[in-house]
C-alpha cells in the first residue's frame, strides 16, 4: 500500500488491489509455455502494477505454493484492499478451504486463470470458487491481468452487471 499527502499535507492511503497467485505460478516463462505463454510472474504482476496505478490504485501482490499462505493472505485482507485478482492455480479446482477464505471477506474477488481451463482438462473444468467469486477472467494470457484489475477497478466504483 501506499502513501500520498493531500492538499492539506495529511497522508492518505490510496485504495489497494490484492492480486494473489497460487502454486506453480512461479515457474511462469519456463513452465509449459505453450499453455502460459513466456511471460514471467515478474512481467504479468508489474502489467497489473501498471493498471492498478493507472486507476488511482496501489497493488500488493503475493505468489506462494502453499495452501495455507494463500488463505492467510486472504484473512490477512484489511480495509483499504478493495478487491481481490486471484489466480489460484491447481487450488481452482480442489480447495473449499480457499473458497471458504473467500466467503468469510467481504472483498470482491476475480478468479483469474490465463488459460482456459474449460477447455483443457476434464478436471479443470470444475472451479469450486466460482460461487464466491464475484466473476472469472481465463483464457486471455497476459492481457487477463489487465482485464482483472479493470474489473477490480469498476466493481469498486459499484459497477456490477449483475444488480441491474
């Protein structure tokens, strides 16, 4: 999160994007190019970081192959994080444990993937955050992560197809 001082000179915390990434996202540029193209974690974070900043928002992100960090992180989700970009890699298709982190905040949260997992694998067909997630981003490679945090940016300014 960052700073920035007001007219005034007070210090006033700029509203945060969460992007959260999940395991094996770490090998990104070397793993199964073909599917993920060559980009890096390094790259697709700073695409977002550039987004994030574009819309007035800070962005902290986190990568971690563990389960148990990745629900921490999203305990860990305090008042100035306006939303949540997800990419919670294999945990997609498995973890109620995340699902349930998800359902306990009240943080819009974007499941993001940069493939399509629907059209891969059978058991990649199945997301069991898809109902608590507010929507999902797949299949757009690198350019996904700017459309997540576009997302992000307009479910905060209470944007939100669904309510009519």
């Amino acid at each position: 999160m960052g700073a920035h001082k007001s007219q005034q000179g007070q210090v006033a915390m700029r509203p945060s994007i969460a992007l959260v990434h999940g395991p094996n996202l770490n090998l990104l540029g070397e793993r199964q190019p073909e599917i993920y193209g060559m980009g890096t974690l390094d790259d697709l974070t700073q695409l977002a970081r550039e987004a994030a900043i574009e819309h007035g928002y800070e962005l902290a992100s986190l990568q971690t192959n563990s389960e148990a960090e990745l629900i921490e992180a999203i305990h860990g989700l305090d008042s100035s994080t306006v939303a949540l970009i997800l990419n919670a890699g294999a945990f997609t298709h498995y973890s109620w444990a995340i699902a349930d982190a998800i359902a306990s905040k009240n943080v819009p949260t974007i499941e993001l993937h940069i493939s399509n997992p629907a059209a891969r694998e059978n058991f990649r067909t199945l997301s069991v955050l898809a109902a608590v997630v507010s929507g999902s981003i797949s299949g757009f490679g690198e350019i996904g992560y700017v459309l997540a945090v576009q997302a992000a940016a307009l479910l905060d300014q209470g944007v939100d197809s669904r309510r009519g």
